[in-house]
C-alpha cells in the first residue's frame, strides 16, 4: 500500500453478535495497514455505542445513524475523517448507505449482494462512476490465492477451450428449521422485504456464479432454474439448481442449498476445457486440482514457487502452513485498500482491479432475478440481462 | 448357492480385446461357483473360434452364431449343457440374444443397457416374464457392498424424507477424439445404427440413473435435460445434464459426461434427507460417507461388523482389505447364480432378487428416451413414461 | 500363461472358516488358468472332507494328510495331477508341507512367514533349490500394480539417491483382546509353539519390511527395535518399532501393531530421494503419490497409459475401474502360474521372476529374529545376518 | 480481554524479509487487541529504522538496540509505554532479551526454541518467576482449536489408557540445498554458534514433542534417537528419528526432517488408547479424526456446537468457513493478552494458561539435548532429565 500511513476504516453494521462485521475487522486489521476508526454499528442507537465500546473506538467516533456518520466524518479534517467505509448490513439498505458515503467522498466496501434488485443496483454504478471513488463489493471467494491460479490458468489457455463448469455450493445449516431450532442470522434472509426475491441464491448463489465468472471469465447467455422451498412456511427458496449455457457454446450447472444436511459451506467449482480441468474446494483452499487425460492428476499448492507472481502476491505464508477464511477476506481488502491509498494520494483508480467492483454487483443481482423468472415461469428457460 | 454342483455359464460375445467380456468371465470366475463351458464370442466364427482356444474351451463347446449355440446347447443332456448364457454383445444384439436363449429355456444375464429401444425392452420383459428364467442385468455398480448399504440406510429412515439426490458420472476419455486420438472402445457407441439414440446417456447415464434408484427408490416423475456433442463431426451426445423430479417431491440433478478431461470413472452420489446424507464414490468404494448436522462425519466402512447383514454378506475379505470393481460385478453373478440354482433346483424364482432385473433395463430405456425428448425439445420438461 | 489347458491346483489348509485359503482360491480362480482339484483342507479328516464337498471337488481328490496327497497325487498319470500345491496352513507347518511337495516332484506357493525359523528356512531353501520347481511366496502387497510402479521409479533413477524410508503398518482387531473379545484368527498367532518368537512382527512386520525391500531393493545392514506387548497375559508382541540403517546410509523406521485401535489394514510406505518422493497406502492402492520440491504433487493411477510396462501387465481393468486386494493377490499366483507353466512344460525357471521367491522367506525370517534379538537387549543395535 | 484499551506491544526482530515476525505481527494484530506500538526490529540500527517506517511507527518509538528500548520503555509513563515485548530473533539471543524486559517490567512474547541450551533456560525460569510477568512461548500449533479438542478427549478419558502415540514432521525445503539452491532462512539455523547443538531437531523437533506433550500429557521417561547430516558439508542435523517411552508404559515414536524433498510443513500427530484414536495434521487443521475398533471413523471439524468449550471459545469463523495457521498463531497471542490484560490490571497470572509457558521451553530444551546425546552414543537409551 503506497501510503506512509494506516486507513482509517469507518463501518455500519457488524454491531454485538454480528458474524460478518467481525470478518470484516479481521481482514481489515490483518495486514496492519487499516485501522478501525469510526462506526455505526447498528440501527439502534445504544447497541452502536455499546459495540464502539466493545471495540475501544474513541466515544466521539461512534455514531448513532449512518447519515449522521457520513456527514460528522465529511465534517472532520482530513488527517482525521475516514478514508472508507465498510458497509456490513442486510441486502436491502446497502445502497442507501453507499450513496450517503460516495456522496460524501468515502470509498465504499460493502458486503453482498450489493442491491435489493438490479434496478436499484443500476443506479448505484451510476453514483459509483460519478464519484470516482473506490467501491469493492466483498465477494470474499476471489479473494482465495489459488482461485487467482485458477483463473491465470484459464487466461493463459492451460485449459484450452472451455466445455463445462459445474459449481455447487451446498449449506446444510438451515435444516434445524424444521424442527424449529435455525438460528437467528437466518431468520431475515427469509423476509421478502429485507431479503429481496431470494435466499438461497441471493445469499449463496450469488458467491457461486461469481466464482464461476472470475475463474473463466464466462458470460452467462440463458439458464434454467428450478428453485425449491423445503422448509415448511417459508416464503423464499432454500435450495436450488440452474442448468447455465453461456456465450461461445460452454454449458455450466450451478447449485446451492441452504437444506444440504452435513454440508457446512461446501463451495466447490469444476471447470473442463479441450486440454485439461481445474478443481477447488473451498473447505481446502490451499490446494488447486489439476486433472488431464493421460496425465498423473496434480495438486498445486499455494505458497510455492511454481504458481503466478498475482498468486504469490496475495499469499502471507510459506507453503505447508495453510491460509483459509480470514486471510482470502483479507485479500480483497488488501486490493481494495491499494486502490484507496492511491485515490486518497490522488492517483487514479485501478484499470483492472483486483477487487470485486460494482459490475460483480450487477452480475449478481441479474442472476437473482434471472433464476427466480425462471423457476416461477416453470423452470424455464430465460435470457441472461445485458448489463 | 444351493447346489452341489458348479453352475455352467456360455458366452455370447467378449471375444479377442473385447474389455467387458472379460470383466464377466472374471466375476463369474471369482467365487469358484460358475465355470466357463461354451460360448459365440464373436459375429467372426473364426475369432470365436480362437478366442475360445485362448480361454481353453472345449472347441465342439465354440459356435460361430448364437442361434447355433442355442439350438446345439438345448440339444445336450441336461448334465452337461449350460445353465445359463451371459450376453456381453453390443446394445442392438441384446434382446435378439436374449429372446433366443430364454425360449431355448435358458437363464440369462445381460449387459446394459437392456436393448436398442423402450419398445424392444417392453417385449423383452414379455417373453421374461413368460420363461419362468432369470433374467438379471449387470447394472454393475449395484453390486458395490456399499451401495446396499446405502439403500439400507434410506429403507431404514435413517436419512428421514428424502428432499435431493445429486448424481453424476464424469469420465474423460473421449476428450482425445477431438485430436483423433480415442480408440476403438468408443466408436461404435457413437453409431446410432448401433448404440441408439444416445451415447453417453445409454453408456453411463443409465448407470447414474439406475444407482439413484437403487439407493433411493424414487421414481422420476419428469425430468428437463440439456445434452451436449462436443466432439465435432458426431451424431450422438458425449455429456449432457439433468433436472429431475421425483414422485413425492424430491429434486434431484444428474450429469454424465465423457469429455471430462482427467476424470476417469468418477461416478459418485450424494443423498440428502431431513435427518442426514450420504455420499458414496466409485473410485473409493468401500466407505460411505455419512454428515448430518451438529454431527461429526462418519466414514463407514466396507468388512465392519456395524454394517447391514446384507453388506456383510456380499463382502469377501475382512476390513482394510479393500474390495474393488471386479468383486462388485461378482456380486451381480453371485446373486444370479443364487436364483439360476435355484430354478436349475426347480425352486422359485427370488421375490427381490438382488440382482437388477428387467425392470431395471425398461427405467433406463425410458431414462434415454425422455432425456433426448427433452434435450431435442430445447431442454423442456417431459414427463417420464409410466413403466 | 503359456499352455493350452488350466494348471490344476491342490491346496493345503483353507478349510471352513478359514479366511486366507479363500483368499488364496479366489486369487487362483480369477483369471481363468487355474482351476482347483485337490486338496487337504484341514489336519482333520472329516473337516478336509466336508471343505472339498463345499468347494465341490472330486472326492477322490480330497485327502486326509498333506503327506497321503502328496503321495497319491504323485502317483496319478500327468494329465490328471496336480501342477502345483498352495499351502496356507499355520507357521510352524510350512517347511514339511512344502518339503513333501517339492520332494514329490509339485511346485510350490506358501503363505508367509515361510518357516518357523530363520535355520529352517534355510534348509527349504536348499530343498527349493535341488528341486528346480517353483516356489512362490505370497508377500501379496507386491503384487499391486503401483507397488510395481513404485519399485521401477526407483530403478529407473526417478528419486535419485535414497536416503529415507517410513513403513508403517498399523491395524486395530486385537486392542478387543483387552475385554476378552477378540476373534480366534488372533488366537494362534499368539501362541509361540506355532507362530514362532513373534506375533505382530512375524504376521505383518515381514510385509511390510518385504514391501520396502521390493520397493527400494534397499539391504538392512542394522536395526533397532523395540517391541510391546500391551494385551495382558500375551507372550507375543502386539506392537513394535524399528529404526533402520540399510547399506549404502539410507536410514528407515518401520513400525507394526495390532492394537492401533480404529486402523484396519493400514499399509502404507514413504521414501524420500534427492530429487523426489513416493507414498502408497495400501487401503487406496491403485494411487502412487509423487511428491518433490518446487513441483505441484502428483497423483499417479493405475490403467494409464503413462505407467511402466510391467504396471500396465499386472492390471486387468481400465482406470477408474479400481483394483484392490484380491485383484493384487492374484498377481502373485498370476506369474507364479507363468512360470510353473513353463516348468511344466519343460522350460527353465524365470531369472528375474516377478512373484516373491524363497529368499523373501529367508529375509522375512532373519527380520523376526533381529527385532526380537534387538529388543530382547534393551532395543540395542544389532547387525542385520548375512543370508 | 478485560481492558477497556488495545494492549500495546513492542517486538524485537521481525525487520524486512523476516518471516515469522511478520506472522507474529499478523496474530498480534488478528483481533484488533494489541497495537504494535514500538520496536527493535534489527541489530542494525539504520534496518530497524527502515522496518518500523513500513510499519507506520513512530519513529521515537524505533529503536537501535533492545537494550535502549527496554530501558526508554521503561521510562516512558505507564499510559504510554509497551505492555509487553514480542521476541522474534534468533535462538542464541532470546535469553539476553528476554531478561532485559522481564526485569524492566514487561511482560514477555517469546519464539522458540526458548533458549540455547537447557541451562541457559533454567536461569530465564527463574526470572520469570521472580518478575512476576507472563512469560508465553509460541509453540503455536498449540493454539490450533482441534489441537485443544484433541487434548480435551484425552483429558476425559475418551481414549483410554494411552498406549501409542506417533508424531512427525517432515518438510522437504533443505532438499535444495544439495544443489546449493536453499534460502537464506535456512542459513542461521546450520550455524551452531547460533542454532545451538541442533537444527532440525531444535527447529521442529520441538514443535513435535511440544504438540506430544500438549495433547497426551505425557512425560518423556527415556528415548533413543538416531540423527542424521544427510546435507553435504553440514554440521547439524536435518533429519532424525526418535524411539520415546513415556511414564506410565506408552510407547512413541517422533521422527522430523528437512530433506523429506515434496513435504512442506507435514507435522501431524497419530494417538491410539484402548478405547480409540485421534490423528491430526497441521496441514488440514480444521479436522481431527476419531478412530476406533468396530466404529464408522469421525470427523470432527472446527466450528461446530458439539466440540468442546474451550475448542469452541478458540475459534473465530462458523463450521465450513476454515481458520489456519495465522488464526492458531493468533490463539497464543489471545491467550497472552488475556493474561497481560489482567496482569497490567493487577490481577493474578493464570492458574492454567492456555499459553505455553516457560516450561515448555525447558522441555523442548531437555529434548534437544537428550535426543543430541542419544545419537552422539550411536543411538543408545538416554533417560530425560528431571525439570
């Protein structure tokens, strides 16, 4: 990072008890070059505060409505003020809050999926574009250093011409609710009006595709998506599966399941080309499969020698002692954090970031609307959106 | 097996090079129960008649047609002449074969799939049911000790309802077609004059589909399927995916491919339920995976004395001693040979006969013809066919 | 195998219930060159009988005393006796069970350990020698394909200069002895009038120093060993570990134990070069692990075509289609049978034979007196015997 | 952590290029408890200065020796100055500074091997226990949760009496330097005047006993190692093996090398009782497996309601979502700064730390130079010396 000096990070969300803000601080704090400043913790004023103290943040720093942080933070000199802000709250108030901090010079990260609907998260590219700042959407996955092989593999033609992907993201948790016992981080993803028209592959189908395009670059053209419900009472999906033909001819299979008992967070992709197939599995990060007809099957391994400089660049250990969650969380934040020193030394932006931008966001949230059409039309097919 | 005598098998095809041919003879060898004593191992009588030498048949037991070899091995003394016939030609000889032997009063066991059309296996199963003989088919993979064990886990409830089954079956081998390197095995499976309507379906799709019903005992109600040539210049599929739907509302996914470069003979299965899931794989067939939520994960394995009393008894060495892909096939002929005993006996038939039956060969003749249905309607649903 | 009938095989021991003269028959059975005729399946009569009623031999052919069918098979016209003898009777029977045959003019294949003692072994070794027929010892892990694979890497250079071997050897069945529980085919091995001066060490100890000796062709120059008897009131090991120093400055560790509570049949072997190493693990045995510095890891399979020779020769499916134990087992008895042909039919022995020969006896023999005699001492170094 | 304020730390070492401190600086950082507020990151004062201006110190806050840190320190008020020291430099120096903090008042971090010899090590207990101060020594793969599991079933009784326990640590980096091509990390670490009478053994030998010990509880009684220079040219071990037999009559076994070419960081640890065994391995550290007689195996994995409390409170991600090395770093450092927190508070040490303390140190001590003895004897029984 080409600054003589730490960020400073803002956050809302991620008050007492939240899963996700406390990734986020983490990733934020690993590299030593964030420091968490200012925050809005939550819609509820005194549990803000509570959590800002949790945190040993500085009283006056710790705000009790995001407007009013976006505003006091703006208001502050700038060896002070915040640098960005992380935004960690549910799906349907992400871009309100991004708009209030953009508008109010901030760079933005912010959780997934990005927007209530894709209309909504049309018009956040258009406020992102405007402001010229940074804004790196956490699809934490890419973040995975042999997820970054994975996808030089593919650049490079080691697989040759893409014929298939198959990516699945089976979740078992949410089976408890059957017997009344899921817990409450579930609970909200299941309502309609905060949630948005899905769950499941909101939630986790979004991290799916989104793995599926960074690694092979793939432009969805049609899909056809029979979404199910299992849990008795619910209003959205909690499992589903998407028959996925993409541009140039390579035909691809997605699924995620909330319903999947056993599984814990068993995203895994398979890509096979003319020359050869790639394999991850994210409950074993560190490895990448090679498999090829009339070869021995290979296992690359992060931290050595043999894999891309971009591979090496986003690797904090030697080889044989593992990097997982935290550190590949980290990762878009160490790419995020370089494109916000260099905007915060008035550099320009990144031509090709390593973060997940904006467009990442539109992806996701045409996917959603893509795959509930079609499963409500009978599973049918339907037409990827242009973005 | 009840009698005080080895079984006589015949052969027609498995001659000089053919692979599955001496896959049977092995499986049919291994438990010392049946012994090799005639066989038309070719359409060539001269390469049956050599390919008889090499398996040191007596040379007035080699035919150089199977209607010769029906008449002549009816006509010997009830003492010497065959028991049963095991038919390893390709799929459009099946039920001529099949018919010729049955009527001449002979068992038999047939490789899959069980005919060239559903129409075919429908009189098949006519003139079965009318022979009073066994008729078992080598869907092979039911043979694994495992297997049954998963199937007694669903009859037991031990999975609870069951909610989604995802099976698939990725081999690689054809990928070197698209170089014009793959050999003799595939060409003719290619040949719809030959093979029918399918390739990759017939070959191995059925092998998918019949494992999922063996273990689950669901019925597919209507299935939506995509189906892919990549290899240019062939008229017949070479991978191809499916949406399923079972009776009782169960989904489920299938995908087989043969252009799945690196994988070798990579079925696999995964059944999840509201109580737990299993997963079984090909490639490492003596354990069973078990995960259910708040629960460690279970590998249960192949010898123990936990399993099933019907895993124990289609298992030949102790725990640690893996079994493998010729005992499983035996398993199918120790069945069968247990039931031709015992018609050999003049006792009934078996009333759930381990061994698959022709009931097994019409699923998956009406599995082919609703997957092409599908696939040639622009993968719409179809319903699958009452049986 | 070249002749133009099946080679008739007599079998000692393998009577009801016993587990290896199943195994031993399965293996001779699987190919289709050996077919079983006589045996003496018990040192009681009327139990040989009932086994050759089971098996569904000739009565005339099962006998009373190995040294009754010794004589009287001798004496039947050569179209009609036995080609060779299997004998998988206990320990301390082997020498005479094989001297009587040998003498009588029948070649030979025994279970291991070859003898009671190393000075017994010695002189079957002198017998073996003056009879000019073959004598095969079923070290069976040698005949697995990788296993193969592995020994010819190291003869082809693959890992450079050896310096380090782990084989380790661990299986659990006998901590059940604790509670009373276990099984009688523990029971004998436990007794030194019949297994010898040792029981772990003599049972799976020899396989797995007779599998690093195949693999590496490393000698012993001197051990060290320290053995436990943890199951009260045994007189035998149970367990042990054995440091090694080979000629030429490798160094090695062994270590076996049948109270390894949860481990079955657990095999496996390390061995690091200067420019690489191997990994095979018995219980998944058609994978070979190539691991080196600076390389992704490699996953060698059997059935492709990338293996040696020899690899490919002993494998009967494609890959994929795993082989396992039995399939191995029958390798042995597959070129023992190569080469009991040949000396049937007049030709010389093999010079460099692939099955395991009397010397793997004296090596196994001279093993159990080492450890034993090392730490009988106090786990002191001893100099390996010259043989 | 009971301080309403970060805890502030101070390292000596870690400048530019160095490895480990990075990852202490990592695991201090992790949880946003502890700012690194100060430093002596090299010997070379003008490096030191370099290494803290990267780190976005205070330049008054970088010091020249650790001499003048631990005395300016000292003086500075107490709202300002350190309230502990991270000790990250080579094994011959951390003695000398550790004394220098402890008796200026700091509370101490310190990398292993604690010491240069064992006499050395019993002066510095001494002082720790005179200071008053937490003394923690990173024995880091201690902080792992499924390690903690691991000795919580001991602790219960869960595998019986303890009868065998296995652990290894192969890595393959030094391989290289036969052609000359190793790091310079290896460099220091062959120097006896720095490393002290062992390298390998000192290096990760230490971490094998130490997670031994961590787990089982088991005191060392006598061992018997065989050490070996396999390096050209070298005067320390790279490679060695280890017979150990604890109190009570458990047998061990310990074997770590350098030169194990394709192993990276392959420390993994086997445990087997008369009711069952754990196995773990570093390289997969969010699974420990549970196996035993006539049971499916167990895997149990990180995250979940059914493990132990401490397993759980150690542990910063839900099931699926995996942790590694630097989050098992960062245990140790949690540990630490709990206990300094109530230190600096004026509350009493920890009865039980969950940190390894300095008699971890002392025992990894007694170790290196037993197992040194041993092999220098030629691989004779040396007794472990009393602490």
């Amino acid at each position: 990072m080409n600054l003589n000096r730490k960020l400073r990070m803002g956050m809302v969300g991620g008050g007492r008890g939240a899963f996700i803000g406390s990734v986020h601080r983490m990733a934020a704090a690993l590299d030593g070059q964030i420091e968490l400043t200012a925050g809005c913790f939550s819609a509820d004023a005194e549990k803000s505060r509570l959590s800002g103290a949790d945190l040993r943040l500085d009283p006056a720093r710790v705000y009790g409505t995001y407007q009013e942080m976006a505003k006091r933070e703006a208001a502050l000199p700038a060896g002070q003020r915040i640098d960005f802000v992380s935004i960690v709250t549910r799906n349907n108030t992400h871009v309100a809050i991004a708009k209030a901090f953009l508008e109010a010079g901030f760079n933005v990260i912010c959780d997934k999926p990005v927007a209530f609907n894709l209309a909504e998260a049309r018009k956040l590219k258009a406020i992102v574009q405007k402001s010229g700042k940074v804004f790196a959407l956490t699809h934490n996955y890419t973040g995975y250093p042999m997820v970054k092989e994975a996808r030089e593999w593919v650049r490079a033609g080691k697989l040759g011409q893409l014929l298939k992907v198959v990516v699945e993201y089976p979740q078992g948790y949410a089976i408890t609710a059957i017997a009344g016992g899921e817990g409450k981080i579930a609970n909200w993803r299941m309502d309609p009006s905060i949630a948005g028209i899905s769950n499941c592959m909101a939630d986790i189908g979004t991290h799916a595709t989104n793995l599926a395009r960074f690694i092979t670059g793939l432009e969805i053209e049609e899909l056809c998506a029979d979404l199910n419900t299992f849990i008795p009472g619910r209003l959205l999906d909690d499992d589903g599966t998407c028959l996925l033909r993409f541009k140039g001819g390579a035909r691809g299979l997605l699924f995620a399941s909330q319903i999947s008992s056993g599984d814990e967070n068993n995203l895994n992709i398979r890509v096979w080309g003319t020359q050869g197939s790639l394999q991850w599995h994210q409950e074993n990060p560190d490895e990448l499969i090679w498999k090829a007809v009339n070869e021995p099957h290979q296992i690359h391994r992060r931290g050595n020698s043999y894999l891309a400089p971009i591979t090496q660049k986003y690797s904090r250990t030697p080889f044989g002692h593992p990097e997982a969650f935290i550190e590949a969380f980290a990762n878009v934040y160490r790419a995020a954090a370089d494109a916000i020193a260099d905007v915060q030394s008035g550099k320009p932006l990144p031509k090709n970031p390593e973060y997940p931008t904006i467009d990442a966001g539109l992806e996701g949230m045409a996917f959603i609307e893509s795959v509930v059409k079609s499963s409500k039309a009978g599973a049918k097919w339907v037409k990827f959106p242009r973005l």
